[in-house]
C-alpha cells in the first residue's frame, strides 16, 4: 500500500466556496474514488488556501489514471479547476506533486 500526500494552493479569495464545495460531494463522485483505489482520502485547508490532501492507495499512478478516465472527474476537475493557483493548465488532479514520506510511525 502507498500512502500519499499532495499539495494544492487554493486562491485565498475562493477559500469559502472551496469547503462548501466539499461538504456535499457528489455521491457519484465518491464512488468513483473507491472504485479507482482511493482509500482513507482525506483534504486538509488552512485558512491561507494551502491544501493538503492524503490517500492511501495500491498504486498511485493506476489510482489516477482510473479516475482520469471517469466522466464525473472530468466534470469535477472542469468545476473546480479555477480554485487552483499555478495549475499551468493542467487539471488539479494532475497537477498533484506527491511529497516524498521520510518517517511514518506504524
């Protein structure tokens, strides 16, 4: 198992709509993201727009590239794309930088 962490930057002015977007995740969304391996996925936001997200998966990369090929993904990067600073036109999803772990404590 992997577990992952990323961090996204989300625009200070849109801090607010970024968590009421997240009290209501589409259900088809929801399912999607177990369906393609993610478990344990958790998305932590400080008041400043810095995004930190966590999951545990079997395989990262596969992870992704099933929920890249979901139709409610796209839907959700293409809604929630504009949150993001320095995206370089990539969707959020892909935009996503793994940090390296250097300790765990099991």
């Amino acid at each position: 198992m992997q577990r992952v962490c990323f961090l996204l930057k989300v625009k200070a002015d849109r801090v607010v709509e970024y968590r009421a977007r997240h009290e209501n995740i589409w259900v088809e969304m929801r399912e999607a993201l177990t369906a393609a391996g993610w478990r344990n996925y958790s998305l932590f936001l400080h008041a400043d727009g810095l995004l930190v997200g966590y999951l545990e998966t079997d395989n990262f990369e596969e992870a992704r590239a099933a929920m890249d090929a979901t139709e409610v993904n796209a839907r959700w990067q293409a809604q929630m794309a504009d949150f993001f600073e320095e995206l370089d036109g990539q969707a959020p999803d892909a935009a996503m930088r793994p940090l390296t772990e250097v300790f765990h404590l099991a």
